[in-house]
C-alpha cells in the first residue's frame, strides 16, 4: 500500500512548489511532495479502494460519501476542481492543520485520498447533514433549548481553535455539521480559508489585529474584513454572531431578510422584531457578537459561559413550568387514583372537586413543596400562607 501511495503520488506531482499567500504563508518544506505528505497526515489512501456515493456538488468541489472495500470504513471526501498546484500546496497546508485539531465540536480528519494524482481530504462522516438546511426546514421543530444547544458547540469548537491559534475566516451555517448521538450536536468544519494567528500578546485577549486576506462568506464577513482593515481572531465571533441569528430566528443571513446596517453591521430593531418571543439575554448576545467594534465582542470562552448559564436558566423554567402547588391541600387519605391514574382531590363528602391537573399553577416560591403535573402518585403538598396571615406578617414588618 505504501508503495502504491509513493508511486501515485510522485507520478501526479513531483515537488511541492515553492508559492506566497499573505506574506509566504504557504512556502512548502523543501524534499519530496510525499515527505510533505507524510509530514501532514497520518492516513493516505487510494481513491480506487472505495465504494463511492456522491452527496453534493459546489462550485469548488464534489463531496462524496466513501465506504474503504477493505475495512468498510464510512468517510466523507472532498474532491477538488482545482488542478492548479497552488492549490494543491494550500491543501497539503490544509490538511497539516487539521491533523493536529481534536475536539469533539471540530470535525475530524481521517486522512488524505488520492485521486488522478491529487490529493483530497477524508473526513469523518456526520450523518445529521448541514446546520444551514435544518433551519430553513420549518417542517421540523427545533426546540429553542436545542438550538442554544447548537450555538453552545460552535462556540465551544471556536474556542478550542483560537486557543489553536487558529482563525477560521468562514464560520458559516454551512459550514457547520451535525452528528447524530444522544442529540444533534453541531461539529465545526471546512477549513480551507483558515489561518494560523500566533497571537502577540501573553494571552487570546491581547491579539493583535493585522493586514490579512480579504476572505470568507460576504453575509458573514465583518465589517472590518470588508473595509480592507487590519483584523484579528474576533472575525470569527461576528460570523458567529450572524449564524447566531440564523439559529435564533431560522432565517438565512441574506441581507434581504436578516437587515444590515449602512456600516454592514446587524440592524437589531428589525432583528428583535423577528424575535419577539425569544428571551432576551440570548437576543443581547446576538447583538454584543455582531458589535461593530471588535474589541467589544465577547471571546468564544466567554460565549460557553453565556450559553451554559442560558441553557441553564432554560431548564429550571422548563421545570417550572410543568409543576404546580396545591393551596389548602387535602390529607393523603382524601387524594384518590382514577380510571387514567390522574390524581383527584376528594372533598369530605367524597365529592371530587377538580383534578391535579386541572389545578391553577401559581409562582412557585423558594420554600413551597412541588411535584409535576400528571405524576401518576401522590403529590407532595404545603399549606400555602393565608391573605390574613401575609398581611399580619407584612403590618409587623412595617413595626420595625
């Protein structure tokens, strides 16, 4: 197999052309296309020993499902349009990339294909398909936990790359997959335009903008990309602040219905009114990634910590809200199981007065006993305070 590898490669290609991208970015190491090969990916193999399935088709490239003949392992190929060796070095550099990123919400590089002498990335296969068609699919219900859920990952697979030291420059929708497990979960991919940023400072917060390619998706570029400015790493957190959008009201980032400002920031009156019933504090922070000056977008570590402490707040009203508290309640013996296994409450003529259910549900304090709606058991109950007793307690309040 070795041998097979060795032989396709130098016949497609012998050496790496030396070539310049933002100042020689994209110089290849001196030796043999295949030492360099070697060098950026663990795994090379031929395109002839898969089964293929093609998924799609871009402008750049076709995407194919493969399944290995041998050991019937399930991968995703990109193969390239492109036959230009520029292209080819870029993709070795690509590939050099992704094979030192691990972490669940980036996506995985299995190895590298050969094909016609070129060399194309295989990825691991995710099964759920593209962020970007499942929220335009208004058919399919997305509870907006879930989708906090899926703006929680991108921010988490961001962050773990710009603590890489790596600038993506086309965070998308599109470029964002979902694997199928216990839930969707949104996995970070295509790394094409991306870049390595050693940072200037001590830490992430002190990294320096510079002059760097005007490149990416234009509905996500930000403002100081598109004036030809200097920029940095929080790029990236203005594309997510856009996706962020998309997510929250499933809409696409065409301007035409996701409205930008003269400045090519978010117009966030007509951005709020597309959301009305969705909580604020996620709406703030759609509007704080989007912000037109960089240095007040929040970092995608801060962004986690925003999104675990929403999803967080989310929950507890969820529970809350399927729960109710019963006032004056009746003793164990006067509650009874009907037919349906509902609870009744049994008045002490025997009469049934209303059923849990059906029970008014009230703001549930800090020291009342709860249960939830429907529970086919007994639910556990305290004697609420009556309004004689709360306006005694307030009169000796007001003593003091």
């Amino acid at each position: 197999m070795a041998s097979r590898v060795t032989s396709t490669i130098q016949q497609g290609y012998g050496s790496i052309p030396d070539t310049s991208e933002e100042s020689s970015e994209c110089k290849a190491q001196p030796g043999s296309s295949c030492d360099a090969l070697l060098s950026a990916v663990t795994k090379l193999a031929i395109w002839e020993d898969f089964d293929t399935e093609k998924l799609d088709s871009g402008f750049f490239a076709d995407v194919y499902k493969v399944r290995h003949r041998g050991n019937h392992d399930v991968m995703v190929v990109k193969i390239s349009k492109s036959k230009d060796r520029v292209d080819q070095c870029k993709m070795v550099k690509e590939l050099e990339l992704m094979n030192k990123l691990h972490h669940r919400n980036v996506i995985k590089l299995e190895g590298a294909c050969i094909k016609e002498g070129q060399l194309h990335p295989m990825l691991e296969y995710l099964s759920g398909g593209c962020l970007n068609t499942l929220l335009l699919d208004h058919e399919k219900p997305i509870s907006l936990e879930e989708r906090v859920n899926f703006a929680r990952d991108i921010a988490s697979g961001m962050a773990y790359l710009h603590e890489c030291n790596v600038c993506h420059r086309d965070l998308t929708s599109m470029n964002c997959l979902l694997r199928l497990s216990e839930r969707r979960e949104c996995v970070v991919a295509d790394f094409g335009l991306s870049r390595r940023v050693v940072s200037t400072g001590s830490d992430v917060e002190k990294d320096t903008p510079r002059k760097m390619s005007l490149v990416g998706s234009p509905y996500w570029m930000a403002p100081e990309m598109l004036r030809g400015e200097n920029y940095n790493k929080k790029v990236d957190v203005f594309s997510f602040g856009i996706t962020l959008c998309e997510i929250i009201a499933r809409i696409e980032a065409d301007p035409d219905e996701l409205l930008r400002t003269q400045s090519f920031g978010l117009d966030v009156k007509h951005f709020r009114e597309k959301c009305q019933d969705c909580p604020n504090d996620i709406l703030s922070l759609a509007e704080c990634c989007c912000d037109l000056n960089p240095t007040k977008r929040p970092w995608f570590n801060e962004i986690v910590s925003i999104t675990t402490d929403i999803l967080r707040n989310l929950r507890k009203d969820a529970f809350y809200s399927t729960c109710v508290i019963i006032s004056n309640p009746p003793s164990d013996n006067d509650l009874e199981m009907t037919n349906d296994n509902t609870p009744k409450c049994v008045n002490r003529n025997g009469d049934i007065d209303q059923t849990v259910d059906d029970m008014q549900r009230l703001n549930i304090g800090e020291n009342h006993v709860i249960g939830p709606r429907k529970r086919p058991s007994i639910i556990q109950v305290q004697q609420l305070p009556s309004i004689a007793e709360i306006s005694k307690s307030q009169s000796l309040d007001n003593c003091d």
